[in-house]
C-alpha cells in the first residue's frame, strides 16, 4: 500500500494563500488517481479536488477558481495551492490516493495522516 505525507499546513489569514505537498512512499499503481480532502470540526471529510493519471483536474464547487491541484510524477507528489482562504477552508487536510476518480470515498485506497490549516479573520 502506498504511504503518504503531507507537509505545508499553517495557519494564514482571511485572504492568504497556502500549498500543501503530499509525497507517496512509492509510484502509485498505473491508473490511480489522486486528490485532497478535508474535514472541518463536526463535519463530515469532503473531496475538493482530484488529478486522474492523466492529468485531468476536477475541484469541489467549494474550493474551484482558488484551489489548484498539480502533481509530479518525477517525485511521488501532488501539491494544493490554495489562494483567497476564507474561514470556512479550515480544518484538516487530508492526500488520497486511489484507483479512478479520488473525489468519490470509495475509490480511495490511501489516506495521508493529515495537514492541519488554519484561517485566521
């Protein structure tokens, strides 16, 4: 099973802008997709954005047009740059990775451990 690590949580104001990476311990199998979740407190995890194999990208109504998704493959990696936060984007975020389409649950077969973001007002 791959393993993943995020890193470049913090805590920014209203406004501010953030990237998260995600490293996979490996080349995640032909095919997989992968993409970022997030779970704010007392609610459920929710998918915001995804990159297929082939580079196609699909975001949350949420998050489109000030969240973006990149990958390389070179490195096992796959970043979220995140700009215009508001306070509602807090709250832990979480790399997948699956087989297909990583904003549907069940396709996913990897979780990172978390990245925990703040915004401040």
């Amino acid at each position: 099973q791959v393993q993943l690590v995020e890193s470049g949580g913090g805590s920014v104001p209203v406004g501010g802008s953030l990237t998260l990476s995600c490293v996979a311990s490996r080349q995640p199998p032909y095919g997989s997709c992968m993409g970022w979740w997030r779970q704010a407190p007392g609610k459920e995890r929710e998918g915001i954005a995804e990159i297929t194999y082939d580079g196609h990208r699909n975001y949350a109504g949420s998050v489109e047009g000030r969240f973006s998704i990149f990958k390389d493959d070179a490195k096992n990696a796959v970043f979220l740059k995140m700009d215009s936060l508001e306070p509602d984007d807090a709250g832990t975020y979480y790399c997948a990775s699956g087989g297909g389409r990583c904003l549907r649950l069940g396709a996913i077969r990897s979780w990172g451990g978390g990245a925990q973001v703040t915004v401040s007002s």
